[in-house]
C-alpha cells in the first residue's frame, strides 16, 4: 500500500512514527524522574521526621557509609529540587510533542483527503 502514496504522505506518516517514538521515550524518562522524586521526597520526610542525633546512613554502590543529618538532608533536598525541575521539563516536552503530534495528524488528515479516489 505505501507504494501507491504519495511520497509526501509516506513522509507524513513517518513523521508521525518518529513523533511517536519520541513520545513513548519521554513517558520512560518521566516514570523513572517520577519515581526517583517519590524516594527522594520519601527519604527527605524519614530524615526530617527523625531524632537530631540519630545515626544516618546512605548508600554510595553498594556500601552504607555514615553521613551527617543535616548534609544528607541537603543534598537530599537538593537532589529533589533537580527532580522537581527536570520533571517540569519533561512536561513542557510532552506537551510540545502532543501538539507537533496533533498538528501532523491533522496535515496527514487534509493530505489523505485531497487524494484522487483509486480505481478498485
């Protein structure tokens, strides 16, 4: 069937895949920003919550060293403002691909429909 289309609608429809692609790789990207910032933050009100001299520990591989409550709260907290922002990112990215995705669409739409009917 793609050989009877036009080469610009054979364009379209790859644009549109691509497109596709590309949305189907920024929902992993955000998945796994969203799951780090639900540990981060999770990690974040376990520190707060607890005593000021209580031991802390964090992970570096796979070693637990001894850290400082406040220097892990801060780098935790920090860490989870990077995930806040790299998070709004991705939701602008989305919402541009939706829309490039909306308008090929409707391209694909008007193209297809300004074709002349084949004989069958």
């Amino acid at each position: 069937m793609s050989a009877e289309l036009p080469p610009q609608i054979q364009n379209q429809i790859a644009q549109i895949q691509q497109i596709q692609q590309q949305a189907q790789a920024l929902l992993n990207q955000k998945g796994q920003i969203e799951m780090m910032l639900r540990e981060t933050k999770t990690a974040v009100k376990e520190i707060e919550a607890s005593d000021e001299g209580a031991v802390m520990y964090k992970s570096a591989g796979e070693v637990l060293l001894r850290a400082d409550r406040s220097a892990l709260l801060e780098e935790l907290t920090d860490k989870k403002d990077v995930l806040d922002l790299r998070l709004k990112t991705l939701n602008k990215q989305e919402e541009r691909i939706k829309s490039r995705f909306n308008q090929l669409q409707e391209q694909l739409k008007q193209s297809l429909g300004q074709m002349p009917p084949t004989a069958t």
